[in-house]
C-alpha cells in the first residue's frame, strides 16, 4: 500500500510539473501572439500587392470581368433562344 502512494505521489508531482510547463507555454505564446499576427499580417498584404501587380501585368480578368462576360453570354443565350422560338 505504501507503494502505490508512493507512486501515485511521484505520478502527481510528474503531472504538476507538466502543467507547469504548459502554464508557461501558455504564457509565452500570449505574450507573442501580438507581435506574430503583426507580422502575417505584413506579410499577407506583401503577397496581396504582389498578386496584384502579376494580375495586372498579365492582364488576367478579375472576378467583375469574369460577371461582365457571363452576363453577356446570358443575355446572347436570351436572345438566341428568342430567335429561333420565332
């Protein structure tokens, strides 16, 4: 019996020490976390200027000349099929 208090004594201190260590983990990352979304935070708006400038200087449709085209088509269809009901 004194044995097993013996390791359920050691198995405790084990998981306080573990605790410990992630209260400080824990603490730390709170610490950074600021500082590091700052930084993806730069660093997304680098990437996005730089999309940005390869979209234009390939000359790729957005997403509103993309909707400008497919409106076309649809009317085209529209008409199309006015056409030929006739």
């Amino acid at each position: 019996m004194l044995a097993n208090l013996g390791l359920y004594a050691r198995v405790f201190e084990e998981v306080q020490d573990q605790l410990q260590d992630a209260r400080k983990a824990i603490e730390k990352a709170r610490k950074e976390a600021p500082s590091t979304q700052k930084a993806l935070v730069k660093r997304g708006e680098k990437l996005l200027d730089q999309i940005e400038k390869l979209v234009k200087k390939a000359d790729v449709p957005t997403s509103k000349d993309f909707e400008k085209q497919a409106k076309r088509l649809r009317k085209a269809i529209k008409d199309l099929a006015k056409r030929i009901r006739n």
